[in-house]
C-alpha cells in the first residue's frame, strides 16, 4: 500500500485536474451513481476527530477522511480503497489535496454562475486557502486584479500573491472589495459577518468557504437576501453545518432557495440576467476529497507500474 504525501499529489493533480474529476464526480453523485457519508465529529478536551467519506464505483473508488482540530490546526490522512475488490490501495497526507480539491470546487460552481466577464476577484483572507483560490480563480476566469482584505497576513503577502497568480494584488477595505468584485472569495475564520450584504456588487458571484461550523459565519442576512440561489455541496450535510445557514433569518433564506451543486453542474440552474447575485456555500464534503484522492493514486500508481484501483 502507498503513502502518498502532499507533494507527490501537487506533482500529480494540476489545479484543472482537480476540475475535471471533481466536475464527473458531482454529476455521478447528482445521477445516483455516488454516495457520501455526512461528517462526524468527536470532542474530548479540546481535542476533536472528524471523518467523512464518500463510494464512488464510477471512478473505481471508495475511502475516509480523518482528521484532528487541536488549537484550531488541522493535520489530515485519507485512506483509499478500490470499489472494484475492496483491497486498500494509499494514504494520503491530505493538506495539499484539501486545498486543491477546495478551490477547484469553487471553481466549478462559479463557471457555471459566475458573469463570464468577471474582471475583479474580492478575496477575504489570504492564508493557504484564499491564495489558492486566487490562483485557481485567475486562472480559470482571466481575472485582472484582486482586492483582499487580511489583517492577519504577514507583511508583504500582497507582493507575494501577486507574483504567484501574475496580476496586481491591492490590499483595500472590507466594504470596498464587496462594491467592486465580480467574483468575492471569503476564506477567513471570522465568526461574524465580513461585510454588508447591502454592498455586494449586482451581479456578483460569492463563494463562502471559511467555516463549515454551524455557530460562525461570514455572510450577513442582507447578502443570502439579495442572492438568487445559494447552493450547497449536499443538503444533508450543509444544512446542519454552515453557520452562513443555519443562523440565516427565513425570509433572508427560504428553503427554495438553496439548491446542491451537482443541480448547477447538471445546468439545472443558470444565471437568467446579468445583475442575479449566487453565493456557493462550501463546507467541505467527503466525495470531494475520495475524488480526487482517486485522480492522485490512478496518476502515481501509472508512473509506478503499479495495479489501478
């Protein structure tokens, strides 16, 4: 059996990679054809365990997430067996994976919701996540510039970003980025609303990806107001996870409202007019990860002469 460490999958799953196989696994899930297992978390003293899993026998794969939360630091293993004959086949150091497997989502959902001219991406936090975003984001839509707002990034981080994903990075205000951003990526671990709602620029597409904890939330009323559809990777899961859900107001966010990802990715929802406003809500979900767990082994074990799953 294989260990598979965080750089051997970024040698292996390029950003547009991870779009792809995710792309089929969403639509395999939307058809019947996948399952996935709700996350559980387990809590002792500070010290929590979670898992979260998923079956996908289209892509020839099956397999768990586990991972602990001490001090708010996550240290991640996956563990991949074949569909095909049960025989377990890698673990994963999943840090690399969770992040390019995050992004690549958002990514998705904003293709298809998103306004094709898109010039100007709003990024809230630029930690692992928000750059990977931005470069995912960049790259997928041609973006011009990126407005951020971090105000616990090391010095010189807008230096950095820029030179990553090769078009200006300006560190602006909190309302302002919400104003002019076609695109807006909230990846923090604020537990209170990061701007208002009322400000969001007509038109924007809003990917929330920073807490999947149903007692915090980036997102105001106002913004899950003003959006057409707010879409969720898996109702069961996120319904009771997402605090940007769960302490919404029902008249800012009916149940009507809400439609799963693999309903957009299926071209069951399309944007009607430019100045409709989407929010893809994120909180990370099992089939996600086992996807593109899959996509890494089927590549390393190929250069390896190794049997696929």
């Amino acid at each position: 059996m294989l260990h598979i460490s965080d750089e051997m999958v970024d040698a292996a799953v390029s950003p547009s990679d991870a779009q792809n196989i995710l792309l089929d696994a969403f639509r395999q899930f939307g058809q019947g054809q996948a399952a996935m297992q709700k996350r559980e978390r387990t809590d002792s003293g500070g010290v929590k365990l979670s898992t979260l899993g998923a079956v996908i026998p289209g892509q020839d794969v099956v397999g768990a997430k586990v991972y602990t939360t001490i001090q708010g630091q996550f240290s991640f293993v996956i563990l991949l067996f074949s569909a095909r004959d049960g025989r377990p086949l890698a673990t994963f150091d999943a840090a690399a994976l969770t992040r390019r497997r995050t992004a690549a989502c958002s990514v998705l959902a904003a293709r298809a919701l998103a306004r094709p001219d898109a010039a100007t991406l709003g990024l809230y936090g630029a930690g692992t996540q928000g750059a990977e975003h931005a470069a995912q984001m960049t790259a997928a839509f041609g973006l011009k510039q990126v407005l951020v707002h971090d105000p616990h990034a090391p010095r010189g981080y807008t230096d950095t970003l820029s030179a990553r994903i090769g078009v200006p990075v300006v560190e602006t205000d909190p309302q302002e980025i919400a104003a002019a951003a076609d695109i807006v990526v909230t990846a923090s671990r604020s537990t209170t609303p990061l701007f208002s709602g009322g400000a969001l620029k007509n038109g924007a597409f809003v990917a929330a990806i920073g807490s999947s904890l149903p007692h915090t939330r980036e997102l105001d009323d106002e913004a899950l107001r003003r959006a057409a559809r707010l879409v969720v990777e898996w109702k069961p899961q996120s319904l009771t996870e997402a605090g940007d859900i769960v302490l919404a107001s029902r008249d800012a966010l009916p149940p009507e409202k809400i439609v799963e990802l693999a309903e957009v990715l299926s071209d069951k929802v399309v944007r009607q007019h430019a100045d409709q406003i989407f929010i893809y809500k994120s909180v990370g979900v099992g089939l996600e990860d086992i996807a593109v767990a899959g996509l890494a082994y089927r590549r390393i074990a190929e250069s390896r002469g190794l049997p696929q799953p």
